[in-house]
C-alpha cells in the first residue's frame, strides 16, 4: 500500500487540493504534516492511496503543487519523489 | 417590535444562522490548528465559508477571503496595507468613520469628490477631475445613512484607467448588490458578516487582490518556527484562532443569500423604500432624504424635533431605528445634516410591509404630538 503527501504551503490550500482530487474521484485527506517535513514547523499535506500521475496532474494543472511530494510504502520512512 | 436598523446589523437571521452557531460551538475546535474531528470540522467549515464567498463575489481562489471581526478591521488591514505617511487618498463624500479614522492614523492626505447626494453624475465628474496624483481611491458602494448608491463600477473602470488602486466598502451593498469583485478590478473589498450577510456579529470578510500587510501577528497553525507571518494568503492576514462559531454562521447566512438572490433581495428592499417614501412624504413635518439610486435606507428630519428624541420616542412604541451622525459625518457634511443628524429607517430582506406603514404611522404620530 502507498501513500503520497503532498505537501501544502496552507490549510486553505491543502482542503483546495483536497477537494479538487474528490470531485475528480480520488480519495484525499487533509493531515497534519509530519514535523520531520515540514520545513519551517507545522504544515498540512494532502494525502492520497494510489493513482498518484493522475493526482500529481490534476494538481498541477490547478496550480496546486505548492510543496515537496513525498511516497511511503509500507513500514517504509518518507522518500520525496521528484516529478 | 419592529427592527428598521439592518445597517447596523441584522437582527433577524436566517433560522440555519442560530443552528449553526450552536453546532459549531458544541463540535468545533481551532481550525488549522490540530489534525483531529473537532479541528478537522472546523477548518472544513472555514474553507466551505471562503468557497461561498469566493462564489457570492465573483473571486477566483478562496484564498483571498480573509476572514475579519467586522468591515472595520478588514477595512483597517486593507488601507494598512496601501497607505504610508503622505499617502494623498481620495474618497466619496460619504465615508463611514471606519474609513476616515484609519486614513487619518495613518497619516494619509485625503480629498473628497463628490458630495451632492443622489447625484451619480456629479459623483463620477468630480471623481474624474481629482483623481491625478492619488495614490489610492478609497469608495464605499452604498451610503450607510442616506442609501445613495454610488456608481461604484464607473468609479472602479476610471481608477484601472488612470491606474489608480480602489480599496471599496461594501458594507451596505454586500448581501443586497451584486459584488462582484472581478469587475471591480479593486486591490480589496471590504464587508461587515453580520448586516445582509446575516451572520453574527464579529464577523467580517477582506477580499484580497494579491495580499496584503499584517495588522495582527501570530499563530497562523503553520510554519511556525518563522518569526513573522507568513507570505501566503490567507494566512498572512488571519493571525490567531478564527471566530469558528461566527464563520459557521455566517456560512449559512451567506447560503441563505444565494439561495434567495440578491436580484430578489433588492426588488425586495426597493419595494419597501417605495412604500417609505410615499408615507413619509405625506407628513408635512417630516423632510425625506431621498432620490435615485437608493438602496434600503431613508434618512429623515422632523421639523423642530431632535433626532435623538426622535428615535427615542420610536424606540418606545417598539421601532428600533438608528439616529444621529451614524458614524458617518463625512456623510452628514456632504448633506448639510452634520448639525442635527438624522433618523434612520432601514430594511432587510426579513422586514415586511406592515412594518414600514407601523413605522410611518408612528413618525406621524410623533408629528402630530409636537405640533
């Protein structure tokens, strides 16, 4: 099971995202970030499962992308993924 | 009791108003402040109050509706924002204090255009004459004593001519007019929640173009190891813990607005003004401050009877109206009323007709006592 974060320079924008990726058919979340990624202490990320290209181009089309995406497999730690 | 004082604010709410003030204060926590139920619903509440807003007034991102405790203070944060020491502003003759003060504080140069009441074209030639070297248009849509409808687009297309910014006031218009900051072009618009938006008081809402600065500091719920606000939007302006209860109130007061229409809501309040008008101007002591392009609010005088007075006696037989300089007294110059002030009738889209004919039945009343 995989999980992407993708991280949110705000709240607003994160529930934005959200809302954009479930109106789109794609499960997400709004969490608090963990600590370890987020930069500069306290930060939302969008969290999805799975049909994460799909995701990752809905976002960016809207101007969504506004911090790092990070994947996590399993038990696994956080890997930023790039693009 | 009949409540004519809906510019100052709504007393009578939208049921789903109450209910969701309740709702909110048993379940909700700080929004963007925690991760779990009640934080997670309260932010939830936030953002679908921006959305609606965002929708109501024709602005492309919620992120630009930051959320205030009343006009005044977005209007504060907004003139912070674009005026320095020697700032030249120009105004209406209409400005309530909220705009005044602050522009004084801040130690702005203001002019005037536009003082004759009811008269949209002396208002847009005087506008169009003193507008070069301005470094900001400050303009309040609709007259908070007089209800005179400023011809707020024509102003707004010759600021983006002469390339002037436009902060506007919408504190009477918002929830009755269609706002629609888009066409506005301006750098902010600036609204009370708790008039024709109907939600509780210490509620307001700032519409930003491209942010704007900080008048309070403090936690935002994210990037906290910064020592100052942060540069996005909304956060920059919304320092500390927002009035939850208040927003999910004034969400459904603004659903209540959509659902209803503003077109509506104003056919509605015209109506009423009409039925004012007639009445009034058949009382021989009474002078109306009326004319074209008014929303609904009257202004009137009653020959040898102190406003003040007035509205007291009004207020006896159970008719809340507001009396005096409304702070407004740029307002009361411009109209020659600074002396004496006036009463003020004013409508909502919950006053009905009986109300109006009761309320003119009882200034004549008040007539007929005095002479």
């Amino acid at each position: 099971m995989q999980q992407y974060l993708f991280m949110s320079r705000s709240m607003t924008t994160a529930q934005r995202a959200a809302r954009l990726l479930e109106r789109n058919g794609i499960n997400a979340n709004v969490v608090k970030a963990p600590q370890k990624l987020s930069t500069n202490g306290c930060g939302y990320a969008v969290v999805i499962a799975g049909r994460y290209y799909e995701a990752y181009k809905l976002l960016s089309d809207n101007n969504l992308i506004t911090g790092k995406i990070f994947k996590r497999s399993n038990s696994e730690d956080y890997r930023e993924v790039t693009g | 009791m009949i409540y004519l004082d809906n510019a100052a604010t709504t007393l009578i709410k939208p049921p789903s108003v109450e209910r969701s003030v309740v709702e909110a204060l048993r379940t909700m926590a700080s929004p963007g402040r925690g991760g779990h139920q009640p934080a997670i619903k309260a932010a939830e509440t936030v953002f679908n109050c921006r959305v609606e807003a965002a929708e109501l007034f024709n602005v492309s991102d919620p992120e630009q509706i930051v959320f205030t405790m009343n006009a005044t203070h977005a209007l504060n944060i907004a003139i912070g924002s674009m005026v320095e020491k020697g700032s030249k502003v120009l105004v209406s003759g209409f400005e309530h204090n909220s705009v005044v003060r602050p522009l004084y504080a801040a130690g702005a140069r203001v002019s005037a255009a536009g003082r004759r009441l009811f008269d949209r074209n002396d208002t847009l030639n005087d506008f169009e004459s003193k507008i070069s070297g301005n470094d900001l248009v400050v303009c309040t849509h609709v007259s908070n004593v007089f209800g005179y409808t400023l011809p707020i687009y024509d102003i707004a297309e010759l600021c983006a001519r002469k390339g002037v910014p436009l902060i506007v006031d919408a504190s009477q218009s918002a929830g009755i007019l269609d706002v629609d900051f888009k066409r506005l072009k301006a750098k902010f618009v600036a609204m009370p929640g708790h008039k024709a938006l109907f939600g509780p008081q210490g509620t307001g809402i700032l519409i930003c173009r491209d942010g704007g600065r900080p008048l309070m500091h403090g936690g935002s719920g994210a990037d906290s190891k910064l020592t100052h606000m942060p540069e996005y939007m909304p956060d920059r302006l919304e320092a500390g813990t927002h009035n939850v209860c208040g927003i999910a109130g004034l969400l459904s007061g603004i659903r209540y607005v959509k659902e209803k229409g503003t077109d509506r809501i104003f056919r509605h309040e015209q109506k009423l003004l009409n039925i004012a008008k007639e009445k009034l101007e058949g009382i021989e002591c009474v002078e109306i401050f009326a004319g074209e392009d008014q929303s609904g609010v009257i202004s009137i005088r009653i020959s040898e009877t102190d406003t003040e007075e007035a509205a007291q006696r009004l207020g006896e037989k159970g008719i809340c109206v507001r009396s005096g300089l409304h702070c407004s007294p740029f307002a009361h110059r411009s109209a020659g009323t600074i002396d004496t002030g006036t009463i003020r009738f004013s409508f909502s889209t919950f006053t009905n007709e009986k109300n109006v004919y009761d309320a003119c039945r009882a200034v004549r009343e008040i007539c007929k006592k005095d002479r």
